[in-house]
C-alpha cells in the first residue's frame, strides 16, 4: 500500500490514481440503490443495480453489455471485451451486486444506503459485499488499459455479475446452463473473498462448503401434562438433546459415518503459510462475536479449524414451553437445525445421507424423526496451489501491496465449486477487503486504499496471464 504512483515502473499504480476519484463517486452512487434480492419488496431495486452497471461498463467502452433478466433468476448482468490476439486466454470474472437486508436499521452509525466516507473507509451495505469488489474490477481493466496503452485488453475478459448470490444462487445453475457458450472461459476470477489482514495480504485458494437440515422428533399430537405421562412416554426434547450430545465425541470430532473418508488435507505449503500469518488470539475472539475461549479439533491451528477442517455445528434447538415461569409438560415435538461446513471433497449428498442414518439410529422408539434439508447445500472449492494461475495472482498482489502475500481460505461459501463444475475450468480468487467489514451485519464497511490496491493487482494480472497460461 506504498510506493510512488507517478513511478514509471508502476504504471498500473499510476492509472489507478488517475481514476480513483472518479472510481469513488461511481461506486457510492452504485451503493445508494437499495438491491436486496431476498426482499421481494427491493427486487425493482435489484433490477435498477444492474441497469446502473450495465451503464457504468458501457461507459468503460466494455463493446457487449447485457443484462439477462428473462427469469427466474434476478437480474444478471454479462459483458465481454475480447483481447486483440485472437490465442489470448478468456478469463471470466465472477461476482455479484444484490446485498443483504440492513436490520437492525437502528444499530447503523450512518444510512445504510447512503455512502458515508469517513477517513478511509468507506460504510454502506454493500461496499465490502460485493458492489466494492465488482467495482474494482471495473477500475482494475481501465487501469489496464490505460497502463498499457492499448485498446483492448491483453486477455478476453467476461464479467458474470449475479444478482442472487446472497439468497444462495439458486438460479445459478439455470444461468450458466443457459448462456454456457457465452459463458466458456479458460479461467474463472473470483472477486468475493477478503484478505487475511490489512497489513498481511493474501491470496485465498478455497472456499469451505455448506450442507443445512433441520431434525424433528415428534411424539404425539399434542403436549401433555408431564404428571400425567412423563416417564412413561419418549419426551422428544429430551431426544433431541441426546442426539445433539452425540454428533460429536470427546475431541469435536463429527460422529456421522465416514465423515472424515472424503476429507483432502491441505499441503505442507499451505499449513506453513497459515502459520506464518499473524494471529491476535483476543482480536480474533472479539471479531468472532465476544467468544470467551478457544476450542476445536486438537492438532489442527484456529485458522485451520475454520479454513480447512470440516464442522458440524448446532444453529437452534426447540421443543416445548419456552416462556416465563413454568409449563410442566412432555413436548409433542422438538427439532434442532444444524449446519455442516465442508472441505475438499466433501459432498452434501453424502452428508445428507449420513445423516439421515445417524438421526435413525438415535431415534428412540415412539417417535417420529424427519430431517428436513435446506437447499441441495454447497460442494466445497480449493484450487491446485501450484497452478499457474495462482501465481500469477501471487505476483499481482504482492506487487501492488508490496508486501509479502501467504495463502489462506475462507470457512465461508459460495458458487465457486458450482462455476468450476459447470464451465470445466479452475477458479482463482482475487478480493481486497478484510474479515472485520462487517459484512451481512450493521456498519458494514470496505477501506478505500485496499480497493485501489486490488484494482491495480487486476490490472497487472491481466498482462501477467497470457504468458502464463501459454
């Protein structure tokens, strides 16, 4: 984040800066459009965010902008700039302009939807997920281009900008299915993940995947009076929290048949790197919601705990009176939902079905049990670290960020498993803002300086890769 901009040596730095005003008041007024695609009430708002950056890319000179809004998926919008060398790579940047809900209204510093720039951050939903990333995208081919002197870029560039990422793409699939050949590339960016720190960036290689269920014991038709019926009756509360007592052992270790069987470990390579990050036990504690102590896996490092070991975790129980004072009853029913993060190569069908079978066996006699799944889930993603791709991210970033760049993950989700599975090519990831953004909560928030660093790695990337991929 140092360094001259008017260095001849740093072009790309110095094209930034040209463009960074300008850059800044696109994106706030891109942030003022409310796009929430899980509130059917925001989704005329969904459409305007695309037709906004439809416009701002025609305006790049970007010579094939569509938004594809046929249904049922929320608008996309898709654009395309070939490379003048017909043998160039095609490289497919992904992201994604719907954000989440803002509630709590209440507990933001500033309006949500009004970009406030207060020294060098920049708070509003939506600027860290994902319009910030996409912008810089947008600045990174500029910057290119300009840097380079040419009109066109040294790649075949494609831009996929969904509008449904925050409900969990659930069109996706339709999407990728009907514009395959307009989505064809021999690479995939991907521009939603975070760096490790602001002052230790890095380059992310995978995502964790997710499988969610409900499970639901069911005893009778009604509650009963437990002076009339308890003890003589399976109470399904009681069964459920057996249940809950069970899924791990002793060392966290997940209890689901052959959960572990699929699991890839990461390389000696990326363990040192992990290691090699710095790591604030107490800042880490208080980012992950005031939590009070460690806990976990043993032999695994809290940073591989949540980037590449897989989980099991309860995300609500309920069964019977929860009020004030006391209800003395046998619940009819109770259930608790959970939620699996998964590595490579992991799946949530297997999942599904080991846990399927885990619940029969835990199901006393005289209840009923239904695991009730949310969604097909999402397959883990990791790239092949020593793909060249990769390094040439590697290179892009630590060039622009002069510093030295590790590897990392993130225990979040997201479609890359599904990009790299439907378009048959590796996916790579490119971001530029930080863990503590605040992201899907109040205050969310991108630091300025950061996106222009990541847009003028995007621009270096671009000239790196065809000799890369040759």
């Amino acid at each position: 984040m140092s360094g001259d901009p008017e260095n001849p040596e740093h072009p790309e730095r110095a094209a930034v800066a040209a463009f960074a005003d300008d850059f800044l008041v696109g994106l706030r007024e891109w942030l003022a459009i409310p796009s929430i695609g899980a509130d059917p009430a925001h989704h005329g708002d969904v459409r305007a965010s695309a037709r906004w950056l439809a416009e701002a890319l025609r305006r790049d000179g970007w010579p094939d902008v569509r938004v594809w809004d046929e249904g049922p998926a929320l608008p996309a919008v898709y654009a395309s700039w070939p490379a003048a060398d017909p043998d160039a790579p095609t490289v497919l940047v992904y992201g994604h302009h719907d954000v989440q809900p803002v509630d709590p209204v209440e507990q933001w510093q500033h309006p949500p939807f009004e970009a406030t720039l207060v020294g060098e951050e920049l708070f509003a939903r939506g600027a860290s997920d994902d319009k910030g990333q996409v912008a810089m995208h947008l600045l990174g081919v500029k910057a290119h281009l300009a840097a380079t002197g040419a009109a066109q870029p040294a790649v075949t560039l494609k831009l996929f900008v969904e509008g449904e990422e925050e409900s969990g793409s659930p069109h996706l699939t339709r999407l990728l299915d009907d514009h395959r050949d307009d989505l064809a590339c021999d690479l995939v960016v991907f521009t939603d993940t975070p760096l490790y720190g602001r002052d230790a960036p890095t380059v992310c290689t995978g995502q964790r995947g997710v499988y969610g269920a409900e499970v639901v014991f069911t005893g009778g038709t009604s509650d009963v009076h437990s002076g009339r019926a308890g003890g003589s009756v399976p109470n399904p509360a009681t069964a459920i929290a057996r249940l809950v007592a069970a899924l791990h052992d002793d060392d966290g270790r997940v209890r689901l048949r052959d959960f572990y069987a699929d699991v890839v470990e990461p390389t000696e390579a990326e363990r040192a790197d992990y290691a090699a990050l710095p790591f604030d036990e107490a800042v880490w504690l208080a980012n992950a919601g005031g939590a009070q102590g460690l806990a976990g896996e043993p032999g695994w490092s809290t940073l591989e705990r949540v980037w590449v070991r897989p989980t099991a975790e309860v995300n609500g129980i309920h069964g019977g009176y929860t009020g004030p004072g006391l209800k003395t009853i046998v619940p009819a029913q109770a259930s608790v939902k959970l939620s699996f993060r998964l590595v490579p190569d992991q799946r949530p069908e297997r999942v599904a079905d080991a846990l399927r079978e885990f619940v029969a066996k835990h199901t006393p006699d005289g209840l009923h049990a239904e695991v009730i799944t949310r969604g097909d889930g999402a397959p883990p993603y990791a790239v092949d670290v020593s793909h060249p791709a990769v390094g040439a991210v590697r290179d892009a970033v630590q060039a622009a960020f002069e510093q030295p760049v590790r590897f990392s993950r993130t225990g979040g989700s997201g479609p890359a498993a599904l990009l790299h599975g439907w378009l048959g090519v590796p996916v790579v990831y490119l971001g530029a803002t930080l863990p503590d953004d605040r992201i899907h909560a109040p205050n969310e928030r991108v630091v300025v300086p950061l996106l222009l660093c990541g847009a003028e790695a995007a621009a270096r990337l671009w000239r790196l890769l065809p000799e890369r991929l040759s």
